[in-house]
C-alpha cells in the first residue's frame, strides 16, 4: 500500500554512518562469516606467526567492518518514511508499510524495534528515531482516548 508523497512526514535514507552504527544482527553475522573466510585464506598463505599475517588480519578486519555498509548500502538502498499512521520501509526496491500499531520499540533509546511481529534493527540516524518515537508516543495516546 503506497502513501501520497505529500503524506510523508519525515523521509530519510540511510548513511553510511547509519549502516555501520545500527546493522542488524543477520548482517553482522555475514561480516564475522566473511572475516573468518578471510583469515581462513591468510592463514593457508603466511604462517601466523609472521607479522605479515598480523598486518593482513588487521587489514582485512578493517576492510570487511569499514566497507561492508557501502556494499549494504549499494544493494539494499534502505529508505525509511514515516506518514501520521505508517512506517514505510523500502529495501531493495521493495517497499512495505507497518502501521503504526505494528511498530514498537524493544530498547529504551536504541535502533532496534518491533515492526509487524518481528524484530527489526532501523538503520536510520537519531534525529529520524526521534520523529518515529514521539509520531509512536501520539499515535497510542491518541488510541487510549477511544
């Protein structure tokens, strides 16, 4: 179900800051995967007691934690929006709309909510949390009221 633009309260697209702060738990689990893969490779190669190796593990802790959100990024395309009853979320072209009553928060202050039954981590910044909490705060005041 698509919301009129002019609906739209607050839109953000993640940044690459976003990304690497507030990845989910599937895609942090995808990076200790490709690390260990990679050290893997690296120690058929050198052997672990070289400082070669040292470096390459370093480098490549660095390369995997510093480079996948662009990856992320460039493939998922996260979009966000927030109208007066709805959180739309876009990823990969795929957009799905929560409303509101579908949308909770897990933890007091962090990115991690409750949308449509599931545990989502929202990669969006403070300032996008801040608008989703306080349309969340009047929309289940509202609701008490009737």
């Amino acid at each position: 179900m698509k919301k009129p633009a002019t609906d739209v309260l607050f839109q953000e697209e993640s940044t690459y800051k976003d990304m690497l702060l507030r990845k989910s738990v599937k895609m942090r689990v995808m990076e200790t995967v490709a690390f260990v893969l990679g050290m893997l490779i690296l120690a058929q190669i050198l052997p672990s007691n070289n400082t070669a190796f040292k470096v390459l593990a370093f480098a490549i802790a660095i390369a995997v934690v510093g480079l996948a959100p662009f990856l992320y990024r460039s493939m998922l395309r996260p979009v966000y929006k927030l109208t007066k009853t709805h959180l739309i979320i876009t990823m990969s072209g795929k957009e799905t709309s929560y409303p509101l009553s579908e949308v909770e928060q897990i933890y007091e202050g962090r990115h991690l909510y409750r949308v449509g039954g599931k545990r989502e981590s929202l990669m969006v910044s403070r300032e996008f949390l801040k608008h989703l909490n306080e349309r969340l705060f009047y929309y289940n005041k509202a609701n008490k009221r009737r």
